[in-house]
C-alpha cells in the first residue's frame, strides 16, 4: 500500500479500517478510535464486544451492576455511537443486547423525564413493590411507609 492510497482509505473510512488492515493480530477496541466504520454498531457481536469491554472496566461482574451506569459513564468510555442507536437510552440499550433479564427502569439511577408519568410505569412499579414486600392483599398497603417505597428505588414516584 503505497502512501497515497493508504491516506485516501483515512480520508474515506478512517483510521480504524486503516490500522486494523494493516495490524489485524492486534487486538483492537475499534470503539476507541474517533471514527467508529460505517454499521460498525449494528452487529450484535460488537456490541455485546463493547458492553463486555465496558463491564470488565468498571468491574461489573453481574448484570445487576448495570443499573449504575449512566450515559455520561457510556459516552466517556467511547459508547456515543451505541447509545445512538437507542435514542440515548441506557435502559433501551440494555433490553435490547441482555433481553434475557428482566429490567426494572425504576432501579436505574435515572428514567427519562415522563416515564414516570405512565399510569402502566407506576402500576408496573407498585406490583413490583408489592412482591418485594410481601404484601398479599390491597389492604397491606395502608401499612406501607414512604421510607420503604423510597427505598425500593421509588424517590421519583412519591414525588408525583
């Protein structure tokens, strides 16, 4: 490869296809380079590359662990162009490649503004309230504190 096609291959594709033809023993983060190639993200295989990437960087060992992460923590670890992909949405990203666990969004350090707002949410919510808590009848709730709804993650619902 001569040095006039070698910066034309830059100039088209980026320098991830270049070093990456170039050096394909090494074993590259491809998310780690200023340009992502073109539907780099849209196979399941880099993703899920990624998001193990990710969890063995921030010491997740378990999928529970991912209801800390945060879009700041995704995007300053090279994640914009995944997080693209869900419209900005950590959860969407999650459900999405870990369809197999069942995600609560109330555990997550944020929900989106107005999901909260969703008569279906706050019912989904409190059913799941009612398990953790055992309760077994409507009646049980009159027992319940706002201290235990707060500390089943449910800060943002007493507030409504």
């Amino acid at each position: 490869m001569s040095w006039l096609s070698g910066k034309a291959i830059i100039a088209r594709k980026g320098v991830a296809v270049l070093v990456t033809s170039l050096f394909p023993h090494h074993q590259w983060h491809i998310w780690r380079f200023e340009r992502v190639p073109a539907n780099w993200w849209a196979s399941p295989e880099n993703r899920m590359e990624y998001l193990q990437w990710l969890a063995a960087k921030l010491n997740y060992t378990k999928l529970e662990d991912w209801y800390q992460v945060t879009t700041l923590t995704i995007r300053k670890n090279y994640g914009t162009g995944l997080l693209d992909i869900y419209d900005n949405s950590v959860i969407e990203m999650l459900r999405a490649n870990f369809p197999e666990h069942d995600w609560k969004p109330w555990k997550f350090l944020r929900v989106g503004g107005t999901w909260w707002n969703k008569m279906e949410n706050q019912v989904a919510y409190c059913t799941w309230v009612m398990e953790q808590i055992g309760l077994s009848n409507m009646e049980d709730w009159y027992h319940v504190t706002v201290q235990q709804v707060i500390n089943l993650h449910g800060t943002l619902i007493v507030e409504i």
